[in-house]
C-alpha cells in the first residue's frame, strides 16, 4: 500500500489552494480564520464561485454535474478547504440532497432540482429529526396523507441545521402507520418552504447564535410530484443519504487550523507546546487510517464502516483541540466577538469566538451519527462483537 499522493494529485493540490488564495472574499477568509460564522450571501457567493470552476459539487459524479474526483482528489480538495480556511460547499445541498435526487429522483426532478441545488439558487434543509426521533429516526411520527394531488403533511420537526436561510426542505414523512415494520411505512418528500402551514422557529444554542430550528408543519399540501423514490420506500433513500454523509467527516484541516492557533498563543509555553504535540501524533495517525480507507476505496463508491472510526476520532480530536485553545486563550476568552460585529484594529479581537466554537462544537458528538451509534457500529462491523 502506497500512502503517498501522486505528481498529479500534489499538483491538483497547489491548483485547489491557488484558487481559494485568489477566489475566496477576503471578508469570508477573514471570518473563516477568526472562527466567525458567514453570512448567508458570503456562503452562497463562495458555492458560486466554486460552481464557476466545477469544483462546488466535489462529491457528484460527472453525469450527475459534478466533477467526477477521485476519491483522493476529493479528499485534497476538502482538505485544503478545511485549511485554508474556506466554507465547505453547503453539505445539505452538496452532501445529502444533490447525490439522492441524482440516484432517485425522476428526470424531471433532476431538471428541475440539480443545478439550482449545486449554484444555491435553492437553498436545502434537512427536515428528519424530531422530537423522540433522532438516533432512532425511524420513530418519526410526521405524517403524509393523499389527497388528490398532493400530499397533507403534519407534524414537527426539530434542529433543522440553517432552516430560515432555506428555500426547501428534504422530509421523512410516515405515510404507511400500519406497516409490519415502521421503516417500511416512511416516504421521503421534498417540501417548498414557502408552502401554507409552515412555520420555522429559532433555537438559540450555547454558543449564543442562531443556526437550529424547528420546523411546525400544519396541514401542508405538498404535491405527488415532489416525492422522491416510491412511497413508502423513503428508508432507502434515507440510509444512502446517511452514509455519504460521513464523507470527509474527519475534518482533519479545521483541527490542523485549530492547533496552529493554539501555537500562535502558546509562544514559548512548553506545558501548552507539549498537549499540542500529543494531539497532533493522534491527528497524524487519524490521518494515516483516513489515507488507508482512501487508498482502499479507490474505485468503489461504497461506503467503508471505517468511516465510524473517522468520524468519532475526527470530532474527539477537534473537541481536544478546541478545549486547548480555550486554556491558551484564558480569560480573554470570555470577551465574546459576535458573528457580524465589525472587525476592529485589535490584533487578539479573534480570541473572542473561541468559547462560542469550543460549546458549539460539543454538539459534534452529536449530529451525523452520535459517537455512542458510531461506537455500536464500530463493535459490530469492525470488530465482530454483538
Ligand atoms: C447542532 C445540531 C444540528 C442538527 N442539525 C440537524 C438537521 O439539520 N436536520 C435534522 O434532521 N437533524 C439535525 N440534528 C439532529 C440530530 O440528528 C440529532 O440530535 C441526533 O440524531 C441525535 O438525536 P437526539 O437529539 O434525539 O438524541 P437521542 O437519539 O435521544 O440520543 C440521546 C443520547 O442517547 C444516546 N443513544 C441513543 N441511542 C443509543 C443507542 N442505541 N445506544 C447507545 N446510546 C444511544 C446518544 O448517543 C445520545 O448521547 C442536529 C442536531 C444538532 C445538535
């Protein structure tokens, strides 16, 4: 097994980071690199200029509009993203609706939804979770019933990452509560935001900002055309979606950043040099096993179970670095710079994001898969248990 990148694929490389050097706004660099959150137009404006390229879908293959990477091409090109740093093409389009409605969508779906959805002329949300439905999604108990030519939605959904910025929602809807198994009773459907009875509240976390929601739907008329696969066979699209989510999921880059700014901080501090150290041999061994999974995908778009491993290391990794850089930060820490505030002279101003991000990123944990499931998965899978 060679871990090593190829002339071609080191060159790609330089040519992904010469183009975020020369392409990515420098108010969204500068925000990326504080730890601040864009703005909505600052996200969209940047998936625009990546689509210009044909690099905004890096996930899709090439009939799909996407530009047919390979596996490590992928990888590079998240990598430098998570580095540089620059935001990541918008994962509900990008990540999760765009590849389903490739593989199941209808052609006039794919007409009408694939292009808008890599440009975000229309904005996605994920509308799965609810209230006693998360690990256990297939306990969802919003329901869809025909009437003429649509479908009559009911329910409540909650923690819709990003809904008010959104223009659709992707659903699981139970249209089958009789069914012998409840997955084989759920349908997935695509929703316009805009329809009557919807309603979409706020849910501040932790960290003070606004990004979750709840989605109320009331009575909403969602025509027979917007579902996608048959009825009722919604829990296959949903564990296709599922997995491409793990996708790069390590996000080794952004704790790569994260310790480069523990160092800036640290200065001659060996206790700090030293929790640095031990959390960069662990991120290279992340790496190493990442490079492995890659090495062995090649070819294959299937999803490797290993992917568990990158997921809870990745997130325990970040956590680990982002709690040393609240220590390095100290009580500076505490002067918390908003999202929007205007950037002042100061050259510390930054230090100020650094708790919102350490307390928002305990949800990490939690979203795509909960480091509890992804151990049971890893038990399973990997190491014959159970
Ligand atoms: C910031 C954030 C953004 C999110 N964005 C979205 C979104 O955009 N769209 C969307 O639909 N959902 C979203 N979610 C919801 C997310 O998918 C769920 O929170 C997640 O699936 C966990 O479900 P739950 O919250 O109901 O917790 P539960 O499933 O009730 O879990 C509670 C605890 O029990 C543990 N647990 C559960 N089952 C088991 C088991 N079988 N074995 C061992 N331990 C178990 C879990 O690990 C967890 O620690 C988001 C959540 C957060 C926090």
């Amino acid at each position: 097994m060679d871990l090593r990148f190829t002339a071609e694929e080191e060159a790609f490389r330089r040519e992904v980071r010469a183009f975020i050097r020369d392409n990515l706004d420098p108010v969204t660099h500068r925000k990326m690199v504080d730890g601040r959150v864009p703005t909505k137009d600052e996200i969209v404006a940047w998936q625009r200029a990546l689509n210009r390229r044909g690099w905004a879908t890096p996930s899709w293959p090439k009939e799909a509009g996407g530009p047919g990477f390979s596996a490590a091409e992928r990888y590079i090109f998240l990598d430098e993203l998570h580095q540089a740093p620059a935001p990541e093409p918008l994962s509900f389009n990008v990540g999760m609706i765009g590849p389903v409605i490739h593989a199941f969508g209808t052609s006039a779906q794919k007409e009408r939804f694939l292009a808008a959805t890599a440009n975000i002329d229309i904005w996605w949300a994920q509308g799965f979770s609810e209230q006693s439905a998360g690990s256990d999604l297939a306990a969802l108990r919003t329901t869809a019933r025909r009437e003429g030519d649509a479908y009559v939605v009911d329910g409540h959904k909650l923690w819709q990452g990003m809904a008010h910025h959104a223009d659709w929602m992707f659903t699981l809807v139970r249209t089958d509560p009789g069914a012998p198994k409840r997955q084989m009773g759920i349908s997935f459907l695509l929703i316009d935001l805009r329809s009557p009875g919807i309603t979409i509240r706020p849910i501040v976390t932790l960290d003070g900002r606004h990004e979750v929601n709840e989605v109320f739907l009331d009575e909403v008329r969602v025509p027979l055309d917007c579902l996608v696969g048959a009825e009722n066979a919604g829990w296959d699209v949903t564990k296709f979606l599922l997995s491409n989510e793990r996708t790069g999921i390590a996000r080794i880059g952004m704790t790569k950043h994260l310790i480069r700014r523990v160092k800036r901080l640290a200065g001659t501090d060996e206790a700090m040099m030293r929790k640095a150290a031990a959390i960069e041999a662990e991120l290279k061994i992340l790496e190493i096993t990442q490079l492995r999974i890659l090495d062995a995908q090649q070819g294959s778009n299937t999803p490797d179970p290993r992917s568990s491993v990158l997921k809870l290391k990745g997130v325990e990794l970040r956590q680990a670095a982002s709690e040393l850089l609240l220590e390095a930060a100290g009580p500076k820490a505490l002067e918390v710079v908003g999202d929007d505030e205007p950037f002042g002279s100061g050259d510390d101003e930054w230090l100020g994001t650094i708790m919102p991000n350490y307390a928002i990123l305990r949800a990490a944990s939690i979203y795509g898969g909960s480091s509890e499931v992804q151990k049971t998965i890893v038990a399973k899978t990997l190491l014959g248990l159970g």
